[in-house]
C-alpha cells in the first residue's frame, strides 16, 4: 500500500537540537530552513517534516479525537 505524502509541522524548543536528531541521527535529508532559524523542514522517508521553533516554556494544548468510538 502507498501511502500519499504528508506534511507535519511540529513545535520544538530548539531547532539545533531537532537538526541532531532528525537531520544527523535519523539521517533525513535537510530540505529548506528559515534564514532568522525559526524553522528547518526534512524529507521524512518521503514526506515532509517541518519543526517550527516555539519557545523553551511552550505547553501545547491537550487535546485528542475519538477514534472508532473509543
């Protein structure tokens, strides 16, 4: 089964560190990257991944969606 191509944007708290991880640890290749390093985007095995830089003290909102009723 294919699966179509995505887009993820994810929030983090330091692009460097989100650069370690997806662009030397898991081996994604660096797309494009916002020149003031407020976000870098990724190939993510043939999708894209975009980690916009947010803040050290970010809470994201809890929220979740019910699925097959559960």
């Amino acid at each position: 089964m294919k699966i179509p191509p995505f887009h993820l944007a994810i929030p983090v708290s330091s692009i460097s560190k989100s650069m370690e991880f997806y662009g030397k640890l898991l081996g994604c290749q660096e797309g494009r990257r916002c020149i003031k390093g407020s976000w870098v985007d990724y190939n993510f095995f043939g999708h894209q991944l975009v980690c916009h830089f947010t803040s050290e003290n970010f809470k994201p909102i809890d929220h979740f969606n019910p699925v097959d009723g559960d």
